[in-house]
C-alpha cells in the first residue's frame, strides 16, 4: 500500500519479466491473456483488496476470485510478490506432484476457490458476497471475468441474481481483451453491447484503460458505482501487453516462446523496466 503510479508501473514491468521466465521454464502458459490482465491484478493486491498473507482467515477480508482461471500464472507471480508463498515454489509450476497446476486451486495459500471451467466464477463470487451480506461482514468480492467467458450462460443467471440481492459488495473486472482461444469474441459469440447488457440486468458499469495504472486505481477504489447495484468494471486491454510480437496476436493465448523469441521478450521488457527505473 502507499505505491506512487510510478512504482506501481515498476513492479507491473518486474511482474512480466517474471511471467515470462516461469512460464519458459513450466514450458506452458497463457501467455497472452496473462500479460493482458496482470496490470489489474498488482493494482488489486497492491492498492485495493484487505487482503494479506498474516490474515488469511480473517472473516472480513476481501475475497478475490479468478473466473478466467487459465491465466493462473499471472496471479502465481502477484501473490507471491506479495508474500503468500515462497517465490521459488514457482519453479515447480505444471510438475508432477506441483499445486502450481494450470488452473486456481485451494491447495495454493492465497486462492480462494478453484476456477477453471469457465462461466463460474461469476456465480461462486456471488453467492460469497450474499453471504457477506447476510452475516453482516464488511468484506467486498472482486472477481476478473474473460470476454470470452460470457458466451457461458451461467455469467447472466448470476448476473441476474446479483442485482436481485442487492449485491453492492460484487466487483466484477471484465479483462476485456477482445480475443479468446480460436478467434476474435466478437466472431464466436458476440456479447456486444456489454455494458447495456449489464445495466439491463440492473448493474453499475463503467469503462476503464486496463493497462492504465492511475485510472485503474481510482476506478477501483471507487466502488460500488451505486448503492445498492452490483458493480461490472470493463477494463480495455491487450493480449499479450509489453511484448510487441505477441501483442493481439490469437497464437499467443497459450504459447511458449521458443528461445529466440524468449530472448527477444526479455530484452524488451527489461528495457521498459529500465526506462520506468531511471
């Protein structure tokens, strides 16, 4: 807590120099939707959530929940910045006998529920802050959505029943990346209008620069957007952000780089970490 913008663009920078090693040495990763929501994720954990690895069972922290679990590796790299395990455990990702699997699990210190199966997170972190509700906690729900995860009929009937309830204490951020595992989302199952679709069913929606530190932090820190109306954030963003080869580009989604490319990623990303360092 108490980052500048500019410290927290630093550790985004550190973050995906991380991302990237971790991810060559597990040989597996999504990549691109990984590097696309990891700016979200350090301002959540550095800026936002009541969250720490000392309070872990703290009746009133804030709960967060990955729905677009398959870019687990993002959120591996941010909670161990932030202490919840030790950063070499990183080294076991996708081993045989690893919790660091390709998917959230309960069995890593830090994650709340396991994700995966796309279309339920929505639902889980519902159901958590009607709970919250009901046991009159002063915690609050985030969970991150995929784009193209709202092909999944489960997002509106949870949708639905959160404006029902009331459920100001919901935060739902939509990773809106605009590609998904085989095309552009607006060619497999268009969602569009989001936003409209999501007033309709009685939310608060706002619009946000997913990469954009400063917007993200005052935007998230400025929930919900009405009492009394769960809140959707539709944060804009690029698959693959800080490495130029990958940006936009659908064969990144899950891909490894191969040596040369790794190389070439590095150096760029460890320029921008100088550039943001001097």
């Amino acid at each position: 807590m108490g980052y500048s913008d500019r410290k927290l663009e630093q550790i985004s920078a550190r973050m995906r120099l991380d991302l990237l090693r971790y991810i060559k040495l597990a040989g597996a990763g999504h990549t691109g939707g990984d590097l696309s929501c990891i700016d979200i994720l350090n301002v959540l954990y550095n800026d936002v959530l009541n969250v720490s690895p000392g309070a872990i069972d703290d009746a009133d922290r804030d709960r967060y929940i990955q729905s677009k679990g398959h870019s687990v590796e993002a959120l591996y790299v941010v909670l161990a910045s932030k202490g919840f395990f030790p950063e070499s455990d990183l080294e076991t990702i996708g081993r045989y006998r690893s919790h660091y699997v390709g998917h959230p699990t309960r069995k890593v210190n830090g994650i709340e529920f396991n994700t995966g199966a796309l279309g339920h997170g929505l639902s889980i972190s519902a159901g958590i802050a009607l709970a919250g509700k009901m046991d009159k906690r002063s915690y609050r729900v985030f969970t991150m959505l995929g784009d193209g995860e709202l092909a999944e009929g489960s997002n509106w009937e949870a949708a639905m029943f959160a404006a029902h309830n009331r459920l100001d204490n919901l935060v739902a951020i939509l990773d809106h990346n605009n590609l998904q595992i085989t095309d552009k989302y607006s060619r497999v199952c268009n969602p569009s209008p989001i936003d409209e679709k999501f007033k309709s069913f009685g939310w608060g929606v706002t619009n946000v620069d997913g990469h954009n530190i400063k917007d993200l932090r005052r935007v998230l820190s400025n929930v919900p957007l009405s009492e009394g109306l769960p809140t959707l954030i539709i944060a804009d963003t690029v698959k693959g952000r800080g490495v130029s080869f990958m940006e936009n580009v659908l064969k990144w989604h899950h891909g490894v780089p191969d040596d040369a490319q790794y190389e070439a990623a590095l150096k760029e990303l460890e320029e921008r970490l100088s550039e943001l360092s001097a």
